[in-house]
C-alpha cells in the first residue's frame, strides 16, 4: 500500500468543472497513500477527442474516466473494449497499459453492487425500469445479466424504448412501452422493483418526478432512484411515504467509482473515505 510513484489520472469530458470525480478519487488515493497520484478534470471538446486520447499516451495517463459526451464515440479510438462495455455501447473507463488503451463500463458492477448491499436478488424478479438513455443501457445489461424474468422499460419517447428492448432481446425477456399507456401501468402491478434512470427529480429541478401512480406497485416492492442529488428526490419521499422500501443513487455512484479504481491500481479503495468525501460534497451545504 502506498507509493512515491507518480501516476496521472482524469476526468474527460465537456463540461467537467462540475464533476465529483477529482475530489472522490484524490481522497482515495491519499488515504491510500498514492501521494503523487494526480487526478485531472480534463475539459475535451467533441471535435479533439482523438487527439486528448493519443495524448493520454504521450503524458502516460494511468486512467481516466469518461463522461458526457465521449462515453460513446470513445470507443472507436481505443485499442481494446471490455466485454460489458460492449454490450452497453459506452465506456466510461479507460486503463492505459504501457501504451495499450481499454475501454470498460463500470456502471454495471456498481449497479449489480448496489442491489446486493441492498440486499435485492435480481435473479427471476420483473424489474421495470423508468427512461431509455445511457444509464438504462448499463442497467438493462446488469438485469440480463443476472437472468432477470422480465424487464419493462416504459419512457416518454416509445420509439427510443423499443430500439433499446430491441438491442437486448437476444439477452433476455424486454419489452417496451409508453409511460403512459394503459399497458404499462398493468405492468406497474407485477413489478419487484422500479427503477428510475431518467433524471426528473435531479438538483434544482427537485419538485419533478416520472409520471408513474405508484400506488399501482405491490406491497413491498423496491423504488430505486439512481439520481444522487438530492439524496432524497421526490420520487423516493412519495414512495417511503407510501411504505415502500426505496434506494437512492449514493451506492451505485461510489461502487462504480469503486469498481474504476480497482482497474486502475489493482486495489479497492477505502470506501468510507469515498463516501465522506461524497457526503461532504453534496450533502452538507
Ligand atoms: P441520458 O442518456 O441523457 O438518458 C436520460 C433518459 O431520461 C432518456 O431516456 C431521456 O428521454 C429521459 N429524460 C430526460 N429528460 C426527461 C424529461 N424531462 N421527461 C422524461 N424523460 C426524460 O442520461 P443518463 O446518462 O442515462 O443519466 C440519467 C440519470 O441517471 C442522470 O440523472 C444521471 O445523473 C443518473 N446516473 C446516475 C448514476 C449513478 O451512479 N448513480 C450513473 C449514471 C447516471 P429522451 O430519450 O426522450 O430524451
């Protein structure tokens, strides 16, 4: 544990000045004692995106995380695509080996993790699962993964819903459909778990939620919002008021953040630490 080696990490993105990352991953690393371990938000337009990552070469960057709006278009100048960021069609992780450049998404581990310390089996259950953009990819991915019975994506735009089941019929039982069809709120009454992947609700726009009645869910099921700020949006209060067990964003973030920095230097980080950190951030303004 603990090095004089220096080692440069960053956040790459457009914007990225308010990004978490920085302050989360130095905390580890200096808990860790990685003293000259630095940890860069990289501001990269679209159009340079190339060049920033030959240059992560040249400056011999250890990793970097991936933000909107390379998490896609990355791909295409990496060398090598993890398995699971290829089913997604994003990385939001890079690891540099002398040269050699893997794409990773690490979006899926932390939500897998995050059900388990939540102690949610995924295996069999009818998850539904609120919005059809990036997040859903990974979260949509975790599912099949873990043999998920069935999946109901229900989104504003239906179009885009079914493209997204489209991509993941091969790996298990989805279908899509209109928040507000009829149809989907008869699904609404068989679901284990609902998932919010849209950001309706997220800080300031605080009063917003997705158009779902869920008084429609059966007793027990779990309501799972991956928005982390607030830490308490209004989907989650209206749900725990109505007795349902709910979860917020906090585990996935710091589990995939978690699951970066064990491909970065072969160890898990202290996550109290990271926790703090976030906490501190976001929570005690
Ligand atoms: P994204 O790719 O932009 O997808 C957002 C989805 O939400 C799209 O389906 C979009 O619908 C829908 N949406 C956006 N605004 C909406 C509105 N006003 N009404 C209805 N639907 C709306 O974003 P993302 O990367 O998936 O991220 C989504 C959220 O997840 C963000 O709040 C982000 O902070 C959070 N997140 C959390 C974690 C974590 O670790 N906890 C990880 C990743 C993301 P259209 O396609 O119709 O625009």
């Amino acid at each position: 544990m603990g090095s004089l080696e220096i080692k440069n990490f960053g956040i790459l993105g457009y914007p990225v000045g308010h990004s978490l990352s920085p302050q989360i991953y130095k905390s580890a690393f200096e808990a860790a004692g990685f003293v000259n371990y630095n940890y860069i938000p990289l501001q990269v337009q679209a159009g340079k995106l190339f060049m920033a990552v030959e240059a992560l070469k040249g400056l011999d960057f250890r990793g970097v995380n991936v933000t909107i709006p390379h998490k896609t278009i990355i791909s295409k100048y990496l060398d090598a695509i993890d398995a699971d960021a290829l089913v997604i069609g994003a990385v939001n992780t890079v690891v540099n080996d002398g040269g050699m450049l893997t794409g990773y998404n690490t979006d899926v581990a932390g939500f897998l993790s995050a059900l388990a310390e939540a102690n949610f089996l995924p295996e069999d259950c009818h998850a539904v699962v609120l919005g059809a953009g990036g997040a859903a990819r990974a979260i949509l991915w975790g599912l099949c993964k873990k043999r998920a019975e069935y999946i109901t994506i229900g989104a504003r735009n239906p179009q885009k819903a079914q493209a997204l089941a489209n991509d993941f019929l091969s790996y298990g039982n989805v279908e899509s459909f209109d928040w507000n069809s009829d149809e989907f709120k008869e699904m609404l009454q068989t679901a284990d778990i609902l998932i919010n992947t849209t950001p309706l609700g997220m800080f300031p726009e605080i009063d917003d939620m997705p158009p779902v009645d869920l008084k429609l869910l059966p007793e027990g099921a779990l309501v799972y919002d991956i928005i982390y700020n607030p830490a308490e949006t209004k989907l989650l209060k209206t749900a725990k008021e109505l007795g349902y067990p709910t979860l917020n964003g906090v585990s996935m973030l710091l589990l995939q953040a978690k699951e970066a920095y064990r491909l970065y230097t072969g160890e898990i980080p202290d996550m109290k630490i990271m926790e703090k950190t976030l906490n501190k951030i976001l929570y005690s303004k």
